[in-house]
C-alpha cells in the first residue's frame, strides 16, 4: 500500500472533516433544541459562499491577489460578511418558517425546511447562475512536505480555523450563560422556561450561531476547493447531517468528531480501484471509489441509525447543547 | 317546509317558484357559458352538421357519433340533476350563496379552460382560485351558512301527500330548466341566423330542440326526483328500496343523520351524496369521451393536449402511490423517485434491446416486445414493490425525521446505482428505442397519443379503486392507526413491521407501475430523469393536495403538474412575445436578475407554496374530513409527550422502546 | 417484602412477574419486582409518582424490554415479544394519558382493536371476497356490541370523532377498543384519572362489570385510594421500583411502610442516598 497516498488523503479527509464538523455543528444544534433537521443548513452555507465571492470580488481582490496585511483584511472582511449573512438568515428563517409551525405536527415543519431549502436553492441560481462558480483561490498556497507526505498551507488554515470555532463554541456553550440558556432549553425546555429562560430568544441565537458557523465553513471551504454551485448545499449537508447523527445528534463533541471521521472516510474511499480498468483485474467497484463516495456515506447513514441510533457519543453523554 | 298539494310543475306555488329561480338560474348560467363561451353548441352544431354532411365535417364518423352520445348524456344528467337538486332542497341555503358557489365551481373552471386552452391547466388554476373562495368564504361573515337545525327533530316518514309533492318539484325544476335552455338557445339560433351565421338546419335542428328540450326536463325531473326520494320509507315503515334494509340493521342515530342528509329536508342539496353521483357521473363521462369532443371545444392541437395529459397521468398514480405511504401511514418517504426509477428501468431494460445484448442473447423480436408490456406493468410494479419493502426495511424504527433522511438518501443513492452500474444500465447514455405497447396488433408508437390516454385512464381508475378499497380496509386502518400513534396501534394489536413495509411496497408498486407507463410514453430512460427534486415534486403534490385524501391528491398532482410544466413555461414564452404585458415584466427583472427566467424560479414557487400551506393550511387544498379535523379542532391539544416519547440520546429512546 | 398474606390460590398464576427489574442507564426504574395475578382477580397496584408503576406496565405490554427477570403468561414467557404479539397473547392495556386516534371515529378506534382477531389482508381488501365482507360485517357487530357494554350512548356516538368525545366517554372507548382484542388481561392505567366522583363511581362500576360479566382479570394503576380499596381482591404497593408491600386492602392500609411512602417519611438512610442519586 502506499503510505504516502494515504497519508495524502489523511490530510485531505482531515480538511474536508473539518468543514464537514462545522456544518455538522449547526445541524446538530438545531436538532438538539427544537428537534428539527434543518434541511435548509447546509443552502444557508452555499449562500455563504456566494456572499464571500461577492465580497472578494467587490474588494477587487479576485483579480490582484493582496498580500501581508491586505490579504488578511480581505479574508477576514470576507468571513465577516458571510458569517453575518448566514446567521442573519438563519434567525430569519426560523422565525418565518419554523416558529409558526412549533406545535404543528413533526411532519409541518420538516416540510417547511425542504420549502427553504428550495427557495434558497434557486436564490443562488438566480444570483449565480447555474454552473459552478470560481471562488478567488487568494489564500497564498504552498506546500511543504511531512517526510513524504505533502501537506498545503490551506489545508492547515482550514483546520485551525476550524478548531478555533469549535473551541470557542465549547468554551461559550458551557461556561457563559447564555450556552447554559441553550443547553437548559435543548434538555427541557418547559422548566426552562419556568426558570425564566426566554425561549425563543434563545432558540433565535442557536440558529444564529449554528448558521454563522456554516458561514464560516463557506468561506473556508471556498478558500480550499476553489468553486461552489448552487446545488452544493444539498449534497455538503447530507454529508453532515451523516456526520451530526454519527457523532450522536444534539452532541457538540458528537458533531466535532463525526465530521472528522465522514472527512477521513470519505478520502480513504477514493483509494478504491476502478474495476472497469483492465487493470485491476476487476477488483474494485465500477468507475472506481471516487464514483461510490455518496453510497458509502450514505450507507454509514443507515448503519448508524439501525444499529446504534444514539451515535458514537449519544448514549454515555446524554448532555446536549 | 310548506308543501302544498295545490302545487302543479307548470304553475308552481310561490315557495316553489323561488326554488325554481334558484336552481334553474344556478343551473342555467354555466350551461350557457359552456355553450356559448366554451363553443358547447359547436359541439352540437357539428355533430349535426356532421351527420348531415359527413364530407363536410373534418371528423370522422367514430368521433361524431361519440361526441353525440357525449351530448346526449351530458343534458340527460343534467336534466336529472334539475329535478333532483330541486325536490332535495330545503330551503335552507340562500340563493345568493347557491349561485356564489355554482359561480366559482362550475363557471370559473369553464371560462379557465376555455382561457387556456388546456383542461388541466384550467383546472389546476380553478383550484387556485377554490382554495381562495374556501379561505375568504370563512372570513366573510354575509356568506356563513346559516346554522342548520339538528336534522333528527325535522326527520319524519314522509307522507303520500308529501311525496307527491316533492315529485312535483322536481318534475317542475326538470320541465323549467329544460324550458329555459331551450327558450335561451333558440334565441340566439334566431339571431345567428338573422345575421347569416347560421346554417338553415341548424335552425330546423334548434326548433326541434326547443320541442324536445321540456318534455325530457319534465321526464328526466321525475327521475331526478325519484332519486332524491330514494332513502325515504314511506309512512307504513316500509322502503321503497329493499336493499336498504341491510343498513336499517345497523341504524345508529348518527348514520340516520348521515342518510337523512340526503333525503328532503336537505341542508347541502349542491354537495349532498346523491348530487355528488352526478357529479361524478358527468364528469367520468367527459373524461372518456374526451378524445372525441376536444377539436369540437378547442379546435386544434388535440393530440398535444392528449399527450400532456398522458404525462399528466403518471404523476397522479405517484401521487397517489405516495398519498399511501405519506398520507394513509404517516412515513415521510423523500426518496420516492427512486421506485418509479425502478419501474422505468425494469421496463426499459426489457422493452428494448438493452437487457437482451446485457445477456448476450439475440433480441426479442419486437411484436412480441410490445405485448410483453402488459405483464410486464404488473411485474415492473411487483418488482418496484420488492423494493420499497427491501429499502423501506432499515427505516422501521426510526422516527418522523429521520426516516424522511433516509429515504432521501435511497432516492439519491439509486440513480447512482443506476448511472454507475452502466454494464447493466448503460449509464449517463440512458436506453432509447424502449417499445410501446401494442393492442390487438396495433403499435401505439406510430399513431395519435389517444391509446396512452385511455391507457392512463384505466390505470388512474385502478389506483383509485385500489387506494379506496385499502383505505377502508383492516390494513387501511392499521396504516391510519400507525400515523396517529404508534404505540397505540401496536398496543391494539397492530404489528408495525408489517404494517409498514406493506405501505412502503403498496406505495412502490404504483411507482412501478408509473414507471413502466412512463419509460414506454417516452421511448427512453436516463439517470437523468430521476433526481431528488423529483421526490419533493411527488411530496409537493400529496401535500398541496390534502394528506392523506384521494381527491385532494390528485388535483394536487394536477396542480403541481400544470405549475411544473405549463405555468411557468407559459410565463416564459409569454414574456418573449413583446405585445405581451409579461415582456415587461420578465425585462424589468432581468435588469436586475440577469439569469432570470420563470423556468429557472420553479423551486422557488414550488419552496414558497409549500411554506405557505404548511403554515396557513396544512390540510392541502381538498383535505380528507379527518385531516381537517386533526390540524384545526379548538382545542388544541398538542402532541402527547408520554413516557414513551423520548429522542434519541435521552436513555429510553429506540434501544429501549421496542415495538416489533 | 412487607405483609403478605395471600389467599390461597390454585393452579398457576395467569401473569407472572418473577423479580421483574429495568434499567434506564443507571438507574432501576423497576426492581425485583414480583407479583402474580390468578385469574378473575382485580389487582391493584399503587404507589407514589414516579414510583415505577407505568413503567412495570410497560414491561408487561412489551413496550419496553426486562433487564432482568422473567414475565410469564400462563406460565410461558413473554419477555421480548413485541407489544403486538402480546396482544395476541391476550393481554391489552390502556394508557393513563388516553391514546385514541383522534382521527378515527368512534367505531374506527374500537375496530382497529380488533386487528388481531381478523384475518383479511391485501388481497381481501383490494377484492372484498365474500368472507371479507362478512368478516368486516361481524367485526361492525362487535365492535357495537362492546360499545353498548356501557350503554346506549357510545353507541349512537358511534360515528363521530373521537376527538369530540367527553373524558369519561374516551375513557370508555379506549377500553372497548381494548376489549376488542378479546383479552384474558386487561391493564387499566390510572383508569379514574381526571374524573369527577359521579364518573368516578361510574367507572368503578363497568371495572367490576369487566371482572364479573366479561371474565376478564384486571391489572389496574391506580391514584385514589377509595377506588383501590373499595374495587380491588389484592394491592399491590410500589415505591423507588420496589414493591414494598402487598395484601388485601385493608392489611396494605395500615402498613406503616404504605403510610411513610406515601407521606415521604424517609425511614431508612438508603431511601435519603436513592433520593440524591434520582437527582
């Protein structure tokens, strides 16, 4: 086997699970305190894409790559308009079609979330048109190499600014009040309110923290793979949402972990052979594992929640944010 | 009610003469704009034309002759409705509101289709405007019903007096409707013909009419009379009816109410059960002879329109095919485009050449590839169904949301399968040359889309039959009883297991079906054709239609169709013509919108109708009586949260809770 | 084990509860529970909130599976069947918060009880052959007539919703639905709950009638004490998972344990560690 290759994809799947987790966090979030799935999540993050590349281009920064401070100023002039757009929409969005629809029956409000979803679908198809989009490839990108493995600068950033977002969101969620707020309202939220909890306030901030996250997760992602379209939001959030339920949904740590695992899996999965290739002598799956990543995931999908319902973390942690 | 027995049909009483103008002008009205809006009297006029002239006509005898029984059934029903409608009616519902409601659920579709030159698009958009009337009939207090005394005070055995009476009615709204129609019509043939636009026998034709068209009102009154008389007993106990015994065995207060509703006094004579009949009886009528009848109405383009309606046809078996798993059971399957792709496959992979060259055997000779259709509906539709059980399997525990997940992944994953696996399937290429069916010889591919009409038609008929019949079933029932409460249901016996996977295959095997008809229509199938945006296309349908109810359904699909493929490429072909004040809209947004075309917004629409109905009426447009119920009642008490029902991470969740 | 004093019984217990415990992650919900209930006998259990008494119900309709120890129902087990296939056995339940299908009617509910004693499938339904129908038919009878068990009036209701029903009255239909399964025990979950006394009275009343008319033995949950002394052959008493005692109605009223359970008196140390470690 070659080690490099697999440490190649180590790498890889390391980045794209960063992403994956951060996406994962807001499904996880959101179904901890209302117990909803947001199908509408993961078209909120290809919004934040597009606003990023709006942004880049407005700064004239797609054509003049800055460098030093002005690079910095981009990016993060970049993160903050996207961040600010998701969350924004995300608190918009629950409270027009989510919070009518609290003690509707479970199947109202999940139809509403496909409705979203749809509407914000064809918002970035209106806005960008139907075939994929270059995002700016600013980030200045170099390789260096681990013994034989190379390793790009970009991947490193994706996964500290990961980590620093889900550190904080830790941090934040247990010592503040406001995240014992959240956590007191996903566990019960009735004696939460006893308590004097305002409810949907702070129903209102997870969706706004959950969704600022996915902004952030879209200028990252744009930053490393280069391009987005508007249908990137439905395949990116089936992929986390797998990665929510994995880890245990309603888990931060759950959400963390399984986006990593998803990532690292979803790489490996490549590996696998063309068996259509003559030479391979028909090991392998046809048009290889590249073709097949979907099933696997998807596959993961159904195995979790047949055999182990409650995730990797559910049942040993029944804390939820 | 006052009933005189001086009352006589041709110089009716003053109480009957209200109901008279009631009813024949409620009556009146939309048969006149069919006629004269709708070119109903070409209808006529052609078939007259025709037999006299058949060189003249550009129809052929077959159609003429069927477009002449359409005519004659057409007035005969409605004649007995006259009758009907008139003796059933109680008094109790004002004119106004009569007339308001014939006004928008008879002549507003009418004049739609007419508009649009589209049956279906006339009535999608009717539908449109019924859901409105529905919302603002509540809201404006001058057309509230007036409340209805309890029927059983006013129910009595109806005396010989009484009877006669009542026939009397009815034989007087027969005779004045069909006195009124004719008095109207020949008014216009006189001044058709005055001003030259009319042929000399047509006119013979029209007094004739004007003979004929009483005396049948009077007739078929009598029988529409009958009919409305049909539940009553008479004075000494006994039916008029024997078969009406069976059900006096059971006679609970509450379903002499039910069968009172249909007997005089009558509170909703338009919408009574026995009006509904007809209603029925006249549109199953139009809808099988409508091959022949449409160049008559619309002039030309029929066999377009008899394709779109073909293709219309399929979405309403899947809606209906998903109506039983969503609507009956409760199970949110969002990857429902997976069976049907499955059907289509099964069909495409034998009807053509492909399976044959997989296998490496010589092709099947054709002729025998086209009878092979017919069986191959019910094994393409067992076969759909195997696998609604097979992928419904995994999803049995699993709650609301969750199951909704998984489905969508199977409606995702199976393209895949079938774009991947192109050894089998031939992959992003899709199989052509996917043979018709053939009848008694004839190859449907080379002739007029009429057979795949008809042919849409008796599977639409069968999915109905078998949906009701499931419905009130013991299994419709333990479906029903699994969507309410799970726990309930299987603690009253029901095991959830099979319950649900007959659901998932019940619901697959209509996919299945869908799918060979639609690989067949098509002539080809491609991976393409199959993707999540169709599953929520088929959830769209069931849910704007009403849950769980049939006819919501499919005029849900009829809907969800027309908005697919018509409305919005409508807007688009009207925006590209400049006379059209949709030019400057579509300009004015694409000033700012550059990549904007109404076909590109269609999720939008699609996203936009399904927030608004969730929230404002998640009954659907034509809800089923229980579902109306379930999402409006006043009190309202919110899902029970008992010991039971507990989520995932919490101890207790499915590991614990075990149903099966 | 407190005062147990049973009756003489003969032949075997028609339910067995042998050291019957459940656990939720750490905690017993039930221990070593046991109890056993002959034929044609009105059983009580009864107990403070949270003391167990629906979940040991929910043990013996197979909703939630035993951790440990065996349920035996005319001597075979039934652990791990499914709450289905318990019916079959013949044993129903109702529910203390009342789950009807609110969007059945009356009739409706009381024929999905009957799922069990029918036959028909797909092929009946889709073609109604001659022995569906009459099957369906018989069913109606039925259903009608275990509706009429508590008089006309249900009867006359039978095509409503239930949702229009009054308490007392879907109380009465959750229990025809129950009967309809022709069971050989029926579990009454807090069967008085919310009722007034002339309901009360009312319902104490067609429990007896279920006991001396129908045969049925009765396992019922119940809150107020009138009711369970006055209605019951036996009590049987819960408190933290465990039963603390049991025996005629009056032996368990005196029963200092009973007393202190009920009035929260801690009498032992363990139960003041069981109350830290609940929280």
């Amino acid at each position: 086997m070659n080690f490099t290759l697999i440490g190649q994809l180590l790498i890889v799947g390391l980045a794209s699970g960063a992403i994956y987790a951060l996406i994962a966090l807001g499904y996880t979030m959101v179904y901890g305190i209302i117990e909803l799935i947001n199908f509408a999540h993961g078209d909120i993050f290809m919004i934040g894409t597009l606003v990023a590349i709006v942004v880049i281009d407005a700064l004239g920064a797609a054509n003049n790559p800055p460098t030093g401070i002005a690079l910095v100023g981009v990016i993060l002039l970049a993160f903050i308009a996207s961040v600010v757009v998701c969350a924004v929409l995300g608190v918009v969005i629950e409270r027009i079609a989510y919070k009518p629809l609290r003690n509707a029956p479970r199947l109202a409000p999940l139809i509403s979330a496909i409705g979203v979803s749809l509407i914000l679908e064809d918002i970035g198809k209106l806005w960008k048109g139907l075939s994929p989009i270059l995002f700016p490839q600013i980030f200045p990108n170099t390789t260096f190499y681990l013994g034989s493995i190379s390793v790009s600068t970009i991947d490193i950033f994706v996964i500290i600014v990961a980590v620093i977002l889900m550190v904080a969101l830790q941090w934040f969620v247990n010592t503040t009040r406001l995240g014992r707020a959240m956590r007191a309202v996903a566990q019960d939220r009735e004696a939460a309110a006893l308590m004097g909890v305002n409810v949907d306030r702070v129903i209102s901030i997870t969706f706004l923290i959950g969704a600022g996250l996915a902004g952030a997760a879209a200028v990252i992602y744009g930053l490393k793979f280069g391009s987005t379209v508007f249908y990137i939001g439905f395949n990116l959030g089936l992929i986390a949402f797998t990665a929510a339920v994995l880890g245990g949904i309603g888990n931060l740590t759950g959400a963390m972990l399984g986006g990593l695992v998803i990532g690292l899996i979803s790489s490996l999965v490549t590996i696998i052979p063309n068996s259509n290739d003559p030479s391979t002598h028909g090991f392998g799956l046809p048009h290889g594992g590249v073709a097949w990543v979907e099933v696997f995931i998807f596959g993961i999908l159904i195995l979790i929640l047949v055999f182990r319902p409650s995730g990797l973390l559910g049942s040993h942690t029944p804390e939820k944010v | 009610m006052a009933v005189s027995t001086n009352d006589r049909w041709l110089v009716p009483a003053r109480d009957t003469r209200m109901l008279l103008v009631k009813w024949v002008l409620a009556l009146l009205v939309p048969l006149l704009v069919f006629n004269f809006a709708w070119q109903g009297d070409a209808l006529i006029n052609n078939v007259i034309l025709g037999i006299n002239n058949p060189a003249a006509a550009n129809t052929t005898l077959d159609q003429l002759i069927e477009a002449a029984v359409f005519v004659v059934v057409f007035y005969v029903v409605i004649l007995i409705l006259a009758g009907y409608l008139v003796a059933s009616d109680s008094g109790r519902r004002g004119m106004v509101e009569v007339w308001a409601d014939v006004l928008v659920f008879l002549v507003v579709p009418i004049l739609l289709i007419n508009a649009t030159a589209n049956l279906i698009l006339g009535v999608a958009v009717s539908a449109i405007v019924w859901g409105i009337y529905f919302l603002l009939r509540k809201r404006i207090p001058a057309f509230t019903r007036l409340q209805p005394q309890s029927l059983l005070d006013n129910l009595q055995v109806i005396s010989q007096e009484q009877r006669a009476a009542i026939m009397n009615r009815a034989r007087a709204g027969g005779f004045w409707l069909g006195a009124s129609l004719a008095l109207v019509w020949i008014i216009f043939d006189i001044l058709f013909y005055v001003s030259g636009q009319l042929d000399t026998e047509l006119l013979i034709f029209g007094v004739v009419r004007t003979i004929i068209l009483p005396i049948a009102g009077f007739l078929l009154g009598t029988l529409g009379g009958r009919v409305a008389l049909r539940h009553v007993l008479n004075a000494n106990g006994e039916s008029e009816n024997g078969s009406r015994q069976k059900r006096e065995r059971l006679q609970a207060t509450s379903r002499v109410r039910e069968e009172a509703a249909d007997v005089v006094p009558n509170d909703l004579p338009l919408r009574s059960k026995g009006a509904r009949n007809f209603y029925l009886l006249l549109v199953i009528v139009f809808v099988l002879f409508y091959p022949a009848i449409d160049p008559f109405l619309f002039g030309y383009g029929t066999n377009g329109r008899l394709a779109g309606y073909g293709d219309a046809g399929f979405y309403v078996i899947l809606a209906l095919g998903l109506n039983i798993v969503v609507g009956f059971a409760g199970l949110l399957d969002l990857g429902y485009v997976a069976f049907f792709a499955i059907g289509s496959y099964a069909w495409g992979m034998i009807g053509s050449t492909q399976l044959t060259n997989v296998l490496n055997l010589p092709p099947i000779n054709p002729q025998v590839l086209s009878v092979l259709f017919w069986p191959m509906l019910l094994i393409g539709a067992l076969i759909a169904a195997f696998w609604g059980v097979l992928l419904g399997a995994p999803t049995l525990r699993l709650r609301g949301d969750y199951l909704a997940i998984v489905t969508l992944g199977f409606g995702e994953i199976v393209p895949v399968f079938f774009l991947n696996l192109d050894q089998y399937t031939n992959g992003t290429n899709g199989i052509v040359g996917v043979h018709s069916p053939a009848f008694f010889g004839i190859d449907w591919s080379t002739i007029t889309p009429v057979p795949y009409y008809y042919l849409i038609l008796a599977l639409i008929a069968l999915t109905i039959f078998a949906n009701i019949r499931l419905r009130d079933s013991r299994l419709g029932r333990a479906w029903i009883a699994i969507r309410e409460d799970e726990i309930a249901a299987a603690s009253s016996g029901v095991n959830l297991v099979r319950t649900k996977l007959f659901a998932f295959g019940a619901g697959a095997f209509f996919s299945g079906i869908a799918g060979v008809y639609h690989s067949a229509k098509l002539g080809q199938v491609s991976p393409d054709n199959f993707s999540f945006g169709d599953s929520v296309i088929y959830l769209a349908m069931v849910v704007i239609g009403g849950l769980g109810s049939i006819p919501g359904v499919i005029v849900g699909a009829l809907a969800v169709y027309s908005i697919n493929l018509f409305i919005l490429a409508q807007l688009d072909s009207m925006a590209t013509d400049p006379t059209n004040f949709m030019y400057g809209v579509s300009h004015f947004i694409t000033q700012y919108i550059p990549g904007f075309t109404f076909g590109n917004i269609r999720n939008l629409v699609f996203g936009v109708i399904l927030i608004v109905i969730m929230i404002f009426r998640p009954e659907g447009l034509i809800p089923s009586a229980r579902r109306r119920r379930e999402l409006h009642h006043e009190v309202n008490e919110g899902p029970e949260e008992g010991a039971l029902d507990v989520i995932p991470t919490a101890p207790g969740f499915e590991t614990e809770v075990h149903v099966e | 084990m407190g005062i147990d004093r049973t009756t003489v019984h003969e032949g075997q217990p028609l339910l067995d509860l042998r050291n019957v415990t459940k656990h939720f992650g750490g905690l017993a919900a039930v221990q070593d529970v046991n109890l056993q209930i002959w034929p044609g006998e009105i059983i009580s259990i009864i107990g403070p909130n949270g003391a167990g008494k629906t979940t040991v119900f929910n043990l013996i309709t197979g909703i939630y599976r035993v951790s440990t120890g065996d349920i035996l129902l005319e001597g075979k087990t039934i652990v791990g069947l499914s709450p289905d296939r318990i019916v079959r056995r013949g044993i129903t339940r109702t529910f203390q918060n009342i789950r009807l299908f609110n969007n059945m009617t009356v009739l409706e509910n009381v024929l999905v009880g009957q799922h069990t004693q029918l036959k028909s499938s797909v092929f009946g339904a889709l073609f109604r052959p001659p022995h569906t129908v009459h099957e369906e038919e018989e069913a109606r009878k039925h259903a009608i007539e275990l509706l009429e068990f508590f008089g006309p009036e249900l009867v006359e209701r039978q095509e409503e919703y239930v949702i229009n029903l009054s308490y007392a009255q879907k109380r009465r239909v959750e229990i025809a639905r129950a009967l309809a399964a022709k069971p050989k025990l029926l579990l009454l979950d807090e069967p008085t709950a919310g009722m007034n006394e002339a309901e009360t009275l009312e319902a104490v009343k067609y429990v007896r009638r279920l006991r001396d008319e129908l045969g049925l033995t009765i396992l019922l949950i119940e809150h107020k004490l009138a009711v369970t002394m006055g209605i019951s052959d036996r009590i049987a008493v819960l408190d933290y998972g465990r039963k603390i005692a049991e025996g005629l109605p009056e032996e368990v009223r005196r029963d200092e344990r009973v007393i202190a359970a009920y009035l929260g008196k801690p009498t032992t140390s363990e139960r003041e560690t069981e109350q830290q470690a609940a929280e």
